[in-house]
C-alpha cells in the first residue's frame, strides 16, 4: 500500500519545475519516497526542503533545556549532545526523546501539523535503527462501515505531554506544558490532493471531545493496533545516504 524507490533526482542541486512535480506526484501516490544515494549537506537539505513549502522551524525546542546540537530547521531525534557525545541514559532530552519510537504522524501537537518530513540517513546502523511507516489510508479503507460512521466526526487532542506520558515521561516544566497545550483535530481527514480518507492516529493523542478518557484511549489503541498490522506497514532498512520522505497527511 506505501513506499516507493525514486531514481534520477539529485537533490544536491536546484530542482526543475518538473522534477518537483514528479516527486510530488509520486508522494500523492505512494506517501513514502525513498531516494538512494543522496549525499547531502545540511545547507543541501535545506534548499531541497524548500521546494516543497515553507520549513516548519522550532521542531528541536521542545524542552526549554535543550542546548541544539542542530539548527533551528532540523528535528534532532538522535541521542547524541552538542558535542556528539552520546546523552547520559536519565538525560531528560533522551528521555524525551524515547517517545519518538511511539507511532506518529509528526507534528500533530501544532495547530498546523507537518506536510512532508525528510529524514537523511547520514550515518546508519546495522543493529536495528529500521523505520516504519503505516498507510492510514489502507488501514480508513479496511474498516468496517459501522466503524467509519462512528469514527466520521470524532475529534482529537493533542500534545506532545501525551505522547512522553505514555512512557512515564511527565519531567516538564510550567512554560513547556503552556506551550504544549493541547490542540484539536480529526480523526478521518481527507487529502487535500488526493481526496482520500485516512485516520489521524498519533501517540499524541490524549483524549477525543466529549468521551470518557479510558474509553476514548481504549479506542484509540484499538484503531493503532489496527492501522499498523504487518500488511499495512512499510519497513525502511536504511542504507547510508537514503534519503526518505513522507506525507503526513
């Protein structure tokens, strides 16, 4: 149902018209692309990013604590300090940190999540390190009808707080839960391009308006459980300089 091997593009270099189209057209279709062999820069990374819409910045500022390793353009997701060090295990940006193994769509704790997210795998590991990517448009059509009318008009709330409370991460201070206050979505959203239906399943999801919270987290983990069987999911088995992007939506 997802992923797609991309060959022919550079993204080293400036992007034609067409060339942005084509990826873009591929991603509408298959939500992952993978593209091989892309030895890129930071600066180089940046400029491909661009062509694809304005950077979503501050990703790296979740903790107030937190001294960047990265620029302000960049999620640091590694677990490795300024220095490139690798961060004590009760580091609390590790801690933090841990909750990105979690299945997520990014940036659904902002009010305007993520459209692509572009992941460089600069340096990679051969002992595990995989990532996985489930198909929520797959996994809406596999529904039952009395599901998907259940489920048409459920909104969600979101926040970060949620996503590192799963995992016993509640470390934070009263700036970061005002700036992590929940936001508001739905469960079934329609692509913008595309017109299909997919779930909006998160980790940071911590409640649905209007239900009891255990049996709104109940459902919630049984719709998971659901969109990220093996014949939905797309394993990525890094290769050093892989270039991966998703969709979002």
């Amino acid at each position: 149902h997802i992923g797609a091997r991309m060959t022919g593009i550079d993204s080293r270099r400036p992007q034609t018209p067409a060339e942005v189209a084509a990826i873009e057209a591929a991603m509408d279709r298959h939500a992952v692309l993978v593209l091989p062999g892309q030895d890129l820069t930071d600066e180089q990374q940046l400029a491909f990013t661009r062509n694809f819409g304005p950077l979503q910045e501050g990703a790296n500022t979740t903790l107030t604590a937190t001294t960047l390793r990265l620029g302000a353009a960049f999620a640091d997701v590694s677990n490795l300090d300024r220095n490139n060090e690798r961060l004590q295990r009760d580091d609390r940006r590790r801690m933090a940190a841990l909750g990105n193994r979690l299945w997520h769509s990014d940036a659904t704790f902002r009010v305007v999540p993520a459209r692509y997210s572009l992941l460089s795998g600069r340096i990679v590991t051969t002992d595990g390190g995989n990532t996985e990517f489930a198909d929520m448009r797959a996994a809406y059509d596999a529904l039952d009808a009395a599901t998907k009318a259940e489920i048409e008009d459920l909104v969600c709330e979101h926040s970060l707080i949620y996503s590192r409370g799963q995992l016993g991460f509640t470390d934070f201070t009263d700036e970061e839960r005002h700036r992590m206050r929940p936001v508001l979505h739905r469960l079934v959203r329609r692509h913008p391009v595309t017109g299909r239906k997919s779930l909006l399943l998160s980790a940071h999801i911590g409640a649905i308006v209007g239900w009891p919270r255990p049996e709104a987290m109940a459902f919630v983990r049984d719709l998971m459980e659901h969109a990220t069987q093996p014949e939905f999911v797309y394993v990525h088995r890094w290769t050093r300089n892989d270039l991966v992007i998703w969709d979002n939506r």
